[in-house]
C-alpha cells in the first residue's frame, strides 16, 4: 500500500461537552437522550440527515415484532420510541406481534422532538473520523461536513457507529467473525401499487410460519415458534426461478414483509440479502449497494408474477443505506455468550433486560416464555482506553449473543445504559471504569427501566 504525508494542522474545536455521542441509531439516540435527561450537556453526531439510523435511513419498521403475549420486555427509553411514534400517529399494528410497526419517514420527526425535548445538542451531516486520546483516555472525536475538519472536546465519548469505528481507531480491542461467517446484509425496499385485499386473502389462504424460517434458513428453533405465523416469503422466489423470471439462483432473496397500507404501499421489504461483505470496507459497500439495488428489481418482478396483489406493484424507494447486522465488536471488560442469553444470565451491573429473543447464526428463538437476560454494563465498557464507551450492535459479546443484542430494541438497553453511566462519571468525576454500578441503576430507575426483575 502506499501512503502520502498529510502536513501538519490544527483543528478548530467545534464545541466542548459533558458527554458526546457519535452515531444515533436506536443505541446512540437512547444514550443522547437518556444523558441528556440527567442535565448534563450532551451533542449527538449523525452521519446523515437524520436520526434514527435502522429505524429511518435502513427503514426497519419492526422495532419490537418479537412481542407476545408472555414477553417480559424491555423499559425505558426503547418502549417510548414506539409509545411516542404511536401517539404522534406514526405506528401501524404490527402484523407478528403484539407490537406496533414504525412509520419510517415519521419517526425522522419523532426522532428530532425526542432529541429536542431532551436538551440533546443535535449536529446531523457530521461524521465522527477520529477519536482525540491523551494516552489512554478519549477527549473528544475528530469530525467532518460542510464546515470542515472539526474537533469536539467532551468527558466521556459513548462510540454508538455500530461498527465500533471510534473505539477500534482509538486503539481498544475489538474483534470481527472470519467473512463467511458473518450475517447478511440487507437493502430495504418499499412497493406501491399492492391490491392489499387480494394480498391478505392470499396470505390467509395459505400462511407460511416460524416453522418454514428452520426448512429454508437452517435455523435452529425451541419449537415453540414452528406454528406461530410468519410474514416469510421463500417459496415464492423458489418458483421464480423454477420458471426462470429470475435467471440468478446464487441470489439469497427471502425474508420478511411488514405494514401493507389500505392505499397499497408495502412499506418494509426486507428480502434482498448479501452475504460475504465486509461493511468497514468502502469497496464491499459500494458493490453491495449497487448489487442490492439490481436485486431488488429482481425481487419485485419475480413477486409480480408469483404473489396475489402484488401483480401490478412497483418500486417505491430503496433504502437510503444498507442494513448491517454484524461487523466489529469491542472485546469488553465482560463478553456476553449465547449461554447467557439463552440461560436467563443475570449480573450484579445490570443496566436493563431483554427477553429471551434471538435471531441469527442459524438459532431463532422467540420470547414467547416469559424468558430474559439481563445486559452488564461491562460488556459495553472496553478494554484499555478509558472514558468511552460502546452502544448498540458493537458491544462485547460472542456470535450468538450477538444476535440477541443487535436487535433495535436489545440497543436501546444498551444505549440508555450507556448514557446514564456517562453521565453519572460526569456528575461524580470519576471515569467509566470507577462509575458507581449502584448510582447508575439509581439513575436508571428514575427513567423507567427496571435493572432486576
């Protein structure tokens, strides 16, 4: 590889805070919010144009479809998302569960008046580049947008990029699945111009189930889930190529459908996966972008053809970026294992539970028991530098874990945690690794999560 040497410069400093959040996924915006709420002063730093991250720019609109009836759920901020979007008129029941599915494009604005409300200091089209260390020790990220090469100084940094990007460039340890065996990616789409009555009649008439994800996917199940019905789409695209609509049988196109409006619109199609793509490398995600988008006009010819009401359905939109499940991980202070989650694991640091809901590397197990695990703050707190700390998809944890803890809402529990943890550093002066456990879940209390059932 060859290098050029940048000439030395200095960065103006954009701002300087208490607590700094980069990224606002559902684990970056509850940790803004959940920071911010305790008075101290906290920027959030988005990418885009918005914030939400799955929840808008990837357009995933099934915040909580593991909810059943005997689900022991998550609290606090995760829950307001859907309880806040819903009464702002921005939720359709959802069709799996006993949740309610997102408006993607409102909860944009659900989103912005949750970060208003809060105090939160909103910067959008700003990317966090590069942690600023004194040794060991974060004390602000590097950004970039319109206005330049920035810097912002803050006393704990909460790392919410979901790829771990400013604890693996501040040098913690992080860890990465060999390719293979990393999940897909997935680009989102939405239709319009479905017959929803003939559609819903086709799905009454014959339902796929929970059962059909262990036929096609190879996913292990309690069997408790194999008769529960399942918005799936896979023979479909099984027949399609039988009749050669689609000529490319390498494809990986299955999955889920979501909300169909009375005026036709589809509005979360999450059929087009990509495997074998590493989203930390520019040149993967350019051609798993371009791949999707060819794949999803695939999809929707091959559903003109084999689905009932979808004859005369056409592209919407693409999502605006791709939908990661599994890039980089912190190695933290504690790795969560698939025993954990699949065993009621409790910690002495809880920072919230999550009902016993995985999904991904061959396992699929709904909460459907009453089942949980709780999350440790030391699985979201890495090793070696100080003062930062990881939100969302990124924590600590192995494969199967992991699948339980990427999911939208399992971040929001991270997130919140992270936020009140910072905070109470700030508050007592201490740093991440000496924060009080028992002042955080005080904290935590005050904002509706229980830390122990």
């Amino acid at each position: 590889m060859r290098f050029i040497t940048e000439k030395e410069r200095q960065t103006p400093v954009l701002d300087e805070t208490d607590v700094l959040v980069v990224g606002s996924g559902p684990g970056g915006l509850a940790a803004a919010i959940a920071a911010a709420r305790t008075g101290v002063k906290t920027c959030l730093v988005e990418r885009y144009g918005c914030f939400g991250g799955n929840m808008t720019v990837v357009g995933v609109e099934s915040l909580a479809w593991y909810r059943h009836e005997k689900t022991i759920d998550s609290e606090g901020i995760g829950i307001e998302f859907e309880t806040r979007a819903a009464a702002m008129g921005a939720t359709a029941k959802e069709v799996q569960s006993d949740s309610q599915a997102l408006n993607t494009e409102l909860f944009k604005h659900v989103a912005d008046v949750l970060v208003t409300e809060s105090g939160a200091i909103p910067l959008l089209h700003c990317y966090g580049v590069e942690p600023v260390l004194e040794g060991d020790t974060i004390r602000g990220v590097v950004t970039e947008s319109k206005s330049g090469r920035q810097a912002i100084l803050a006393k704990v940094v909460i790392d919410a990029t979901g790829d771990a990007d400013i604890a693996f460039r501040a040098g913690a340890p992080c860890t990465v699945s060999p390719l293979p065996e990393r999940q897909a990616v997935t680009l989102v789409f939405s239709c319009c111009g479905v017959n929803r009555k003939e559609f819903m009649n086709y799905i009454e008439s014959d339902p796929a189930t929970y059962g059909d994800w262990g036929e096609d996917w190879a996913q292990q199940t309690s069997g408790l889930e194999n008769d529960m019905f399942s918005p799936y789409f896979q023979k479909q695209f099984d027949r399609a190529i039988q009749e050669k609509i689609i000529t490319q049988t390498d494809w990986d196109l299955c999955g889920s459908w979501s909300t169909i409006t009375e005026d036709g619109q589809a509005t979360y199609m999450n059929l087009v996966h990509l495997g074998n793509v590493d989203i930390t490398d520019i040149r993967d995600l350019t051609r798993a972008e371009m791949d999707g988008r060819a794949q999803v006009l695939e999809a929707i010819k091959a559903m003109n053809h084999t689905i009932p009401g979808f004859e005369k359905a056409k592209l919407r939109n693409f999502a605006m970026t791709l939908g990661t499940r599994d890039s980089r991980k912190i190695i933290g202070e504690y790795d969560l294992t698939g025993n954990d989650v699949l065993n009621e694991a409790r910690f002495d640091d809880s920072v919230g539970v999550f009902p016993e809901f995985v999904d991904g590397f061959g396992v699929l197990r709904l909460p459907v028991t009453g089942r949980y695990f709780q999350v440790p703050y030391r699985s979201i707190l890495p090793k070696k530098i100080e003062n930062l700390l990881v939100a969302g998809r990124a924590i600590a944890g192995d494969p199967i874990s992991h699948a339980a803890t990427r999911n939208m809402m399992c971040c929001a529990v991270s997130g919140q945690g992270a936020g009140v943890a910072a905070a109470v550093a700030v508050k007592t002066g201490t740093t991440c690794h000496g924060v009080s456990i028992a002042e955080i879940q005080k904290t935590l209390a005050a904002q509706n999560v229980r830390c122990h059932y």
